[in-house]
C-alpha cells in the first residue's frame, strides 16, 4: 500500500479524504499543523504528501519550503479556490501540483496516482541519455546535467525538462506537456506548465548568446532548441 501522508488542519475534512483514501487502496496518516506535517514528512515513512496551504502556525506554503530543503518527496498542494498566487508561489517552491479545495476525494486520488506514476523510478532503463547542447537528460537516473553539473530538479521539473529533450528542435504544445508530464489533460486557465519551465529555465544556464535553451514559440507551446 502506497504511505500518504495528509497535513490538513480541517480535522473534518482530512477524516473524510482518509477515509476516501484508504478504501481506494492508500494507507494514510494525517496530521494537523504545519510542523508536525513537516517532521512527517521527512521521516521517510511516506511516498507523497498532500498538504493544506492555509494552516495555524507555520503556513502550508512554508512548510513546502521545509520539506523541499532537505527532501524531494512528492508534494500535491491543496489551495483555495480561485487562490492564484498560492498555486504559484507552490509550484515555484517545488510542489508537484495542486488541487482546488474544495476538491473531490476521487480526484484527489486521481491526481496522486499521476504523480506517483510519473515519480516511480523505471523498472527497466528507458534507453540512453539525451544530449542537447551542454544539456543532458538521464532518464534512468531521473537526473540532469548543464555542462556537467547536476541541476536540482524536482520530479515534474525533469518529467518537463524529458519531455522538452525527446523532442529537442520542435515545439511541444502546452496540452502535450501536460498530458506527458503532469499525467493529466491541461485545464483552462492552468499556469502550472508555465511556472514550472520558469523555474527549469532558472536553474539551467544560458546559451553562449544569453538566451536560454527552452524558447516560448508563439501559439505553439515550449521548444528545447539546439545549438
């Protein structure tokens, strides 16, 4: 059974979801408040987190920032309707997406299922390494490089960066990215493909002419380019 750990402070709410949870074949714990959540989640006793913005004390956005100090573990944010900039300051901080509150059980399930599908290390190698300029993709080991240097990527960061190298030289659609990376189809008025490529864009280098290897192409999506 796949460990979740739930930090919701609406005891209510994480009762409901738990139990939702566990009969769809998770084992979950939950927890109440943003410190306890964080001490949780770095133990190691869980696969992913689903975590509640709005909390007493230490924040759901500040106990990302805890949690992705010292660890990669999956983190599905649970942000108040129409909230945009929590949802964006989220993903910047690492969190691998993100659900509406108030949300269905059944696609809270969904959604973790996507992202611990797109996070499973490969049972067998996908094939070689992806080299694009000073770029490389290691599929095997879900890591990369820029001229040799490890970039500290979080999982939907290098499923993107994948996605981007595997068709180096074309434009990939916002929808394809989506639906390869995310494991879900792109929903009107969705960032979350934009500020993550943002933040990939941030922690690769530049070209030798400064702009850097990921090209917005107008009407079309995001380009890898090669040079």
């Amino acid at each position: 059974m796949t460990a979740v750990l739930l930090v919701d402070d609406d005891v209510e709410l994480a009762e409901m979801l738990g139990d939702y949870l566990v009969q769809d074949g998770f084992l979950v714990t939950a927890v109440h408040d943003g410190l306890s959540g964080v001490d949780e989640a770095l133990s190691g006793r869980h696969a992913i987190v689903v975590l509640d913005v709005m909390m007493p004390g230490i924040s759901g956005i500040e106990a990302l920032r805890r949690i992705r100090a010292g660890s990669a573990l999956p983190v599905l944010m649970l942000t108040a309707k129409g909230d945009d900039m929590d949802r964006i300051v989220g993903l910047e901080l690492g969190a691998d997406d993100y659900v509406p509150k108030p949300c269905q059980p059944r696609e809270l399930a969904a959604r973790l299922r996507a992202i611990l599908r797109r996070t499973a290390p490969p049972a067998e190698a996908p094939g070689a390494s992806l080299v694009v300029g000073e770029l490389a993709v290691h599929p095997a080991q879900r890591r990369a490089e820029w001229a040799g240097v490890d970039v500290g990527l979080t999982s939907t960061e290098f499923n993107l960066l994948e996605v981007l190298a595997r068709h180096a030289g074309r434009p990939v659609s916002k929808g394809e990215l989506s639906e390869q990376a995310l494991g879900r189809a792109l929903s009107r008025f969705d960032r979350s493909i934009d500020v993550h490529l943002s933040s990939i864009r941030h922690k690769l280098g530049t070209l030798p002419d400064g702009r850097s290897c990921i090209q917005t192409v107008y009407r079309q999506g995001y380009q890898l380019i090669r040079d």
